[in-house]
C-alpha cells in the first residue's frame, strides 16, 4: 500500500503539479482511504520522500556499531554512501523527484531539512568520538559539513545526467577529498593549570646571585 500511494502521488504530481494534487487525489488513485495514507506518511510533502525515515535510521545505526577503534572520518564517510545507495537503488525515480524539488520551492526546503537531519547524525556521532579533544565539537561539526557536501555534489551531478555514470564511483571520488583533508587525527587537548604567581622581596643592591638563592627558595627548588 505505501509504495501504491508514492507511485499514485508521483503520477499525479507529474500530470498535474505537485501544488494542484491533494491527498484525497492521491488516495483515490490509490483506492485506499485518507486514513490509510495518513497511517504511511504525515503529510503530502513526505510521500515525495517516502525513504529518508529509513535511511536515517540506518545510518544512525550504522555509526553506532562502529568498533571503538574504527577511524571516525572514514566511519561517517562509508555512512554517507548509505544515503548513495537508497538513491542509486531506483535511478529513475530519483530522478523524477530531484526535478520535482527544483521545481517546488517548499519541496527544496523539505530537502534541505532531511540533508540537515543527516549532517547531525554524522557530526554526533564524530562529537563521542572526540569528545576530550582539542577544538573536538568544531573539528566534528566541520567534518560532517564536509562530508554532506562533498556527497550532494557528487550525487547532484549524477542526478542532473538523469542517473547516467557510476554514482557510487563519483560519491567515493567526492570523500576521498573529506579523507585526505582530515583523517589525520586531532591533537589531545591541553589541560593547564592556574598560573603561579611568586612575588619576590630583596634589598635595592643585593647581588644577583642572592635574588636567585632567594628565588628558588621560594620555588621549593633548594
């Protein structure tokens, strides 16, 4: 029935516009009811992407089954090739909804919304890893942005050439970048204590060599 109700929606969304479909349009071409296609999906917008809940999920998953010694960077790329595959699994109807986001505005913002979704799970997952870290939340933060980037490019370009060329070659190519500007792994953060402050008194015209007895006998090191 959920996949009934995706291909009945992108069939109309096709024929008519994404705007001028309804739900009781979808639903009746379906042959099921507004209940029935409020029990798969909350809203019109969500039937465009029917996947992204999965995909989430299993990326989440995925970053949580890492071994502790596994390298983080190379850790959150192979969980962005996740989102690769869910597209490549059906070329053309990736296709068909990347034109249908570039064409409805309030669509792209759904977009963006699911990308930011994916962005938090990977730079949560790069938080744990280096938490204690110098610069550790800002190097996790970078990181997942980069990965984010360097995977929707890659997988744009493929899906403006209408899903032609070997996607999964292209995402690969796009991380390599992410990899060689961060596998190496962040400096150990530096704990410094307070300052002591050791305040010397000496008469005007004491020899050096007796300001540096005194010194060091304040500093414990007779």
């Amino acid at each position: 029935m959920r996949d009934a109700l995706v291909a009945a929606a992108f069939q109309l969304f096709l024929e008519r516009g994404f705007e001028q479909t309804t739900v009781d349009d979808i639903v009746a071409l379906a042959g099921v009811g507004r209940r029935s296609f409020f029990r798969y999906f909350p809203s019109k917008e969500d039937v465009v992407f029917p996947d992204h809940e999965r995909c989430l999920a299993d990326m989440t998953a995925f970053l949580a089954a890492g071994p502790a010694g596994a390298d983080p960077v190379r850790r959150v790329c192979d969980a962005a090739r996740l989102v690769l595959l869910m597209y490549a699994e059906n070329p053309a109807f990736s296709v068909q909804r990347y034109r249908l986001t570039r064409q409805v505005p309030g669509l792209r913002q759904y977009e963006l919304s699911v990308v930011w979704r994916y962005e938090r799970a990977l730079a949560g997952y790069l938080r744990a890893r280096f938490d204690g870290l110098r610069d550790g939340v800002l190097r996790a933060d970078v990181i997942a942005a980069a990965v984010v980037a360097a995977h929707n490019n890659a997988l744009r370009s493929w899906l403006r050439s209408d899903g032609r060329g070997d996607a999964e070659a292209a995402v690969d190519h796009a991380l390599g970048h992410v990899r060689a500007s961060f596998d190496a792994e962040p400096a150990p953060a530096v704990t410094q204590g307070p300052e002591d402050v050791v305040v010397i008194v000496s008469r005007r015209g004491a020899p050096l060599w007796r300001v540096v007895q005194e010194l060091e006998s304040a500093l414990g090191r007779t």
